[in-house]
C-alpha cells in the first residue's frame, strides 16, 4: 500500500496531537497535586520530559506541527511556570 504525501502528513499530524494530549496528561498527572511545591527532581523530570517531546518532533514534519507543540508548551508553561 503506497501513502500519498497528505495521507503521511495527516498520519504524522494525528500522532503529534495524541504525543502532545499525552505530554498536557501527564504534566497534569505529575505535577497538579503539588501546588506549585517543586523539588528539583519535579524540574529536572519536567525538562527531560519535554526534551524528549521536542526532540521526537522532526524538524522535517512541518511548520504546523512545530507551531502545535510550541503552542503546548506555552500552554503547559502557563500553568506549571516553576517548572520551566
């Protein structure tokens, strides 16, 4: 089965959003409780997390999909500022 070019975009596109609904998840899920009561480990955890976010996004994949997950991490940075 041959993809064409928009079928492959839109595969990358969809595993981008559920990467990016999963890093907005888990942020929730490690750091909500904590009340803005950070420990080095929670900031160190946070950056390695999105490091590895980030760096799985190919910077081939497109504009629009760099601007999605730069618009997560804003979103995420605007809740949990002590993180970054």
């Amino acid at each position: 089965m041959i993809l064409a070019r928009g079928d492959y975009e839109n595969m990358l596109k969809d595993s981008l959003i559920q990467k990016l609904s999963w890093l907005e998840e888990e942020f929730h899920f490690l750091f909500n409780f904590k009340k803005r009561n950070y420990s080095q480990k929670d900031r160190d955890l946070a950056n390695l997390i999105i490091k590895n976010i980030t760096e799985s996004v190919n910077s081939s994949e497109g504009v629009r999909m760099r601007e999605l997950l730069i618009d997560t991490l804003k979103s995420i940075e605007s809740i949990y500022p002590e993180l970054f």
